[in-house]
C-alpha cells in the first residue's frame, strides 16, 4: 500500500513539475514578444531589446553635445507599429532616450517627417560649483 501512495505522490509531482516548466516557456516565449497596442508597448518597453525586438529604426536622429562625439539623446522613429485602443494605427511611432532610457515614447499620426534634419549641436552651461 505504501509503495503504490509513494508511486501516485511521485507521478502527481511529476506531472505538475511539467505543467510548471511549460508554462515557464511560454510566459518567456509571451515575454520575448513586443506588443503594438500603445498602453502595453509603453509597458513592455526596453531599449537593451529594442532593436531585437524591432529592428532597426526607420529613422533615427543623435543630439550631440558640442565638441565632442558624446550622445546626449537620440530620437528613434518606427512606421506603422503601433495601435490606438480603437485598432488604428499610428503612422509613427517616436521613442526619445537620454543617456540610453527611454524617457518619452510618442504616437504620432504622421509620417514624422516635420521635425529637424538632425546634425544640430549644443553646447551646455558650465556646472555650477558644488553642483557636479
């Protein structure tokens, strides 16, 4: 009698660990996926997968500080990636990172094509004592 408990114990736990280990996949598998409805792509956004995820940007502008070759910023645009609660789609899709977060991501119903031509650069203040 204790030999077969034992065995239905055994196989019960064999079977849930299983279950559990499945499920793990697929949440991983569910995790590797960006999603395009914008609340959740808010969410679910990060720029050491982005590229992975998305490739690469449609169009991308790096603001520079003045003088040296240091990326303050960068603006990366997709087309098309993105819905509106409603199932439209946004025509663009902008995120804005400083110093490589992610700290603005703009849903736009243009091409995004109005904005500036890049290659700008700005010089910042000089800190200020005590403030460094």
């Amino acid at each position: 009698m204790k030999t077969w408990s034992l065995a239905a114990v055994l196989a019960t736990n064999a079977l849930f660990a299983s279950y559990c280990l499945a499920d793990d996949a697929q949440k991983t598998q569910t995790a590797s996926k960006i999603p395009t409805e914008e609340k959740a792509f808010v969410d679910a956004v990060d720029k050491t997968k982005i590229v992975a995820q998305l490739g690469q940007p449609a169009k991308a502008d790096d603001v520079r500080i003045k003088d040296t070759d240091k990326i303050a910023a960068s603006i990366w645009q997709y087309h098309n990636l993105n819905t509106a609660a409603d199932g439209t789609v946004y025509l663009t899709t902008e995120l804005d990172f400083i110093d490589d977060k992610v700290v603005q991501i703009v849903f736009l119903n243009n091409d995004g094509s109005e904005g500036s031509e890049g290659g700008e650069t700005y010089e910042l203040p000089a800190a200020k004592p005590g403030m460094e």
